[in-house]
C-alpha cells in the first residue's frame, strides 16, 4: 500500500504592490536531494477567508502539502505535482524560470487537453500508440483538426510531465519519448510586405494605434512586452529600448528568455513618434506606461488583443490588408531583415532569440519573390555558363533548350 501524508502546512496573509491582501499556503516538502524544501501556493483574497480553519480546508481541498511517497496514482496527480512544484501561477517565486505566458500555456493545454483525456490513467496505462493516434484526432470546438503546432506543444508538454516523474523516481520510462508528431505548419504565416506596412501605419490608423504598429513591428517586440513597456524602458539619449517585463492577461511578469532583455536600437523615426506621444498621453511620468489605459486611469496598459481586434484588424481590412495578430508583425519584420541581406546573426539579435534555429526555422519564409529571383539567378547563371562553354555548333540545341542566353 502507498504511503501517504495527510495535508499539512500553514497560511500567511501577505500583501501584494497593488495593496491587496491575499492568503499564501506553505508547506514543506523533500526535494530530489533528500532535504527539505518549502513550497508555497497563492489560495486567494484574504477576504474570502475568516479564519485559518478555512484556509486549511481550500488546501485540502486543492491537495496542497501531500506528500506522494510511492508515486502518483493517476496521471492526474502527477500533473497537479509538476503544477506545484515546476509550475507556479505567480512570479513570486525568483527561482521560478519560465514566463507567465509560458506557464499560462502550459495549464491551458493541460486543462482543455491533456487531463480530461488521460487524468484517470495510471502512469504505466499511458502508451506511446495510444497518445500518437489521440493526437492525430484531435479538433477544436469548430470540428476543425488541431494544427500540428499545437499537437506538437502538447506531445511535448505530456514529455516533460514523464521526465518531471522519472525525476522523483516514480517510473523509469518515458513513453511519449515515441510518439511521433510533427509540427510542421500546415499554413505559412501571414507576412506583410512594405507597400502593405505603409499603408497600415500611415493611411489606416489613427496615432495610438499608429505608434503601436510602428513601434512593435520596428523593434520586433512581442505583445506582453509592447504592453508591459514603460517610459523609464527608453532611454532617449542611446535610442535604445530594453524591455523589462511581459504583462499577459493584465499579469506582469518576466519576459520570455534572458536572450529577450537585451536592448533595441530605436530609429530617429521612432524616437520622434514616441516624444509626440509622450507630449500627449497624460500618463507621461517614467513609471507610467507607454499605452496606459485611460480607463484604468492609467494604472493598467490597454489590452493589446482588444486593441488589435477592435481597431487595428477593421482598419487593415479596409485597405484590403490581412492581419492576424501582433506576430504577424514581428514575421514580418523578420523577413523584411532578411530580404535586406543582414546577416543572420544580426537578425537573431534584434529578435532576442536564444537560438539562431528559432530565427532561421521558425520565422524566416522567404517571400515567393524573393524565392522567385533566387531561382531565376541561379538558372540565368547556369545558362550563361552554358553558352560560354558550348562550341559554336551546339548553340542551336542550347537555344532550344534553355531560351535564347545574354549576348546571343
């Protein structure tokens, strides 16, 4: 029989920068080392709790402070283990390594996919052929087949799941090692050209929305950090931005990687929009942000996803221009780089990758014109070198072949 500790641990009341007060379960548990290690969890408001009695019953309610001795009796608790210790919902934790973003992926995987599906199975019960035919049948809730991006993101996360249990030695394999899914694109992302960029940014928008396009598609920013921007991240005398946070779901948090902290080189361009901006905005202070929401009087950056689909998308299809998101900014700028010959690793760097492969594998398709050229000059190449090597006497057979060459 599997050896099992009660719940147990202590509340403590800690208050929040924004002032509120919010009630913290910590707990003791043994690391892989053998010593040790406190743990904690955010339970909620304080006000939602009167005494320490009722703390205790939300932990036991939530499972916190067991201890799984034997190993998990369902791949459930295996899931809600890793959520304890490798995957917290704050940032409270400095140790903690992965963004918000991240993290906040990971649970709606886990949540929409992944435990409604194989919860209730032991580990040994979870088989490689199993999981990779589930995968392939999966659909959203518009009967559409998942993308293989997607499946990909999952297969890899149930991986990690069965390393983070050989890793407290409750198993000694990891089927999910042979599940096979790819995670080719089945569609290639939008990309907007120059003529595009331009008439959204100069005819489209209006100046919010203008500087945000501007700024975000000139520096490659992702979202969280366009929206985590504050004035004291610029430093107008370098022309430098260097972003110091990630709000996702109106959460700060990190940004995605140490490679993402590095700083931006800012245009003259961009410069003098954002100076325009700063005179107007009333939240102009460093601390402030830079899209602080008047709503929120400023305590709050906007909603980018709104801002995106309530005024830029509209306004894009009204010039005929299609955009899917934010990122179909920073593709676009990726190209755009490349297509103006700049070295890869330089490409790498305004987008504060932490692998070359990301830039070059995942971002980097090549317009069809500029795939179209490429061909044309390797073929024009080949067909001079032709013409040049060729006697006098096959030239007709080479013309009939290749068309007729420069300087014939």
């Amino acid at each position: 029989m599997r050896k099992r500790h009660t719940s147990s641990g202590f509340p403590t009341v800690v208050k929040r920068k924004n002032g509120k007060k919010v009630v913290i379960w910590r707990w003791y548990e043994t690391g892989p080392d053998g010593r040790p290690r406190e743990r904690w969890r955010t339970l909620g408001l304080a006000s939602r709790f009167k005494s320490d009695i009722a703390a205790r019953r939300e932990a036991e309610r939530l499972g916190l402070g067991r201890q799984i001795e034997d190993g998990p009796r369902s791949f459930k608790e295996l899931v809600d283990h890793w959520l304890e210790v490798e995957c917290p919902e704050t940032d409270e934790d400095p140790s903690e390594r992965r963004a918000f973003s991240t993290r906040d992926n990971y649970r709606g995987y886990l949540r929409k996919w992944i435990t409604p599906r194989w919860g209730d199975e032991a580990l040994e019960q979870v088989k490689a052929v199993a999981v990779e035919s589930w995968l392939a049948n999966l659909k959203k809730e518009n009967g559409a087949a998942l993308a293989n991006g997607s499946k990909k993101k999952i297969r890899d996360l149930m991986h990690l799941l069965f390393e983070h249990a050989i890793r407290y030695e409750w198993t000694d394999r990891n089927p999910i090692t042979s599940v096979r899914q790819s995670g080719i694109r089945q569609a290639t992302p939008i990309r907007l050209n120059v003529d595009q960029l331009s008439k959204l940014i100069y005819e489209a928008l209006k100046p919010r929305e203008r500087l945000m396009v501007l700024l975000d598609f000139g520096t490659g920013l992702r979202r969280g950090e366009l929206s985590g921007l504050r004035w004291e991240d610029i430093s107008f005398e370098e022309k430098v931005l260097t972003p110091r946070r990630s709000i996702v779901k109106q959460r700060i948090g990190k940004v995605k990687t140490e490679a993402s902290k590095k700083s931006i080189p800012l245009d003259d361009v961009l410069i003098e929009d954002l100076l325009a901006w700063r005179q107007q905005t009333p939240y102009a202070a460093d601390s402030d942000y830079v899209f602080a929401s008047s709503r929120m009087r400023g305590t709050q950056p906007y909603w980018m996803s709104r801002i995106m689909q309530h005024y830029i998308k509209p306004a894009a299809a009204e010039k005929g221009i299609q955009i899917k998101g934010w990122h179909t900014l920073r593709h676009s700028y990726t190209t755009l780089l490349r297509q103006n010959n700049n070295n890869p690793k330089v490409v790498q760097g305004l987008l504060r990758h932490a692998s070359i492969a990301i830039t070059m594998n995942i971002y980097d398709e090549a317009m069809s014109e500029e795939k179209r050229n490429a061909h044309r000059g390797v073929i024009q190449q080949l067909n001079r070198s032709v013409t040049r090597s060729a006697p006098k006497s096959a030239i007709p057979q080479v013309v009939e072949r290749f068309g007729v060459p420069d300087g014939i």
